[in-house]
C-alpha cells in the first residue's frame, strides 16, 4: 500500500534551519513528480514547491524562494525541504505529496 511520511519538524528558534524528509513507499517514485505543502489550522494550504520525477525542473513560490529547496533522492525514495532562517510565521504543519498522495505532516513550530 502506497504511504508518505514525513519528518524533520520541530521546534526551532527564528533564524534557525531545517531539514524535512518524506520518504516514500509502495511507489514507483522516480516516476512520480510530488510537492510540499503548509498548512495552519484555520487557513488554506500553501504550495511551496514542486518536483518533477528525475528532480530536473522543480518551482518554489516566491514567497519562500530564497529560504525553501526542494530536492529528492530517488533511490531512497524520498524528498527533502531544506529551510532556512526560519520566521515565527513559518510555524504550521509542512506535507509532501507524491503524486495523488499525501502525508499526515511534521510540526515545525518557530519560536524563541
């Protein structure tokens, strides 16, 4: 049965940095693109950013473009978010999708 989960969340100090991980089963993935997502209660779910299946064209919304990366590793099936100098308003609950796919989310929580 397909599954996504992710990790890496946590709480962190405004300026600080991330890594957040999904890793991927029961997928063909290196034939799937897949996506990240955020999403505070109460408020739509923001796209991030997006990868394509061989990682060669991938888009960020520029409201995160200079702090957010997306990358994946596909024989380890799995996609990263690399986020730096993080901002209490980048607290919410980060998901991947990998293709229909989606996760249940790590916490990140910014906060001094």
């Amino acid at each position: 049965q397909a599954q996504v989960v992710e990790s890496g969340g946590g709480l962190v100090q405004p300026g600080g940095s991330l890594r957040l991980s999904c890793v991927a089963s029961g997928f063909t993935f290196d034939t799937l693109g897949l996506g990240w997502y955020r999403q505070a209660p109460g408020k739509e779910r923001e796209l991030l950013a997006t990868m394509n299946r061989s990682g060669g064209d991938t888009y960020t919304s520029d409201s995160v473009r200079e702090r957010f990366t997306v990358s994946r590793d596909n024989p380890k099936s799995t996609t990263y978010l690399q986020i730096k100098d993080l901002k209490p308003e980048d607290t919410d609950v980060y998901c991947c999708r990998v293709a229909l796919k989606w996760g249940q989310g790590t916490q990140v929580t910014v906060s001094s």
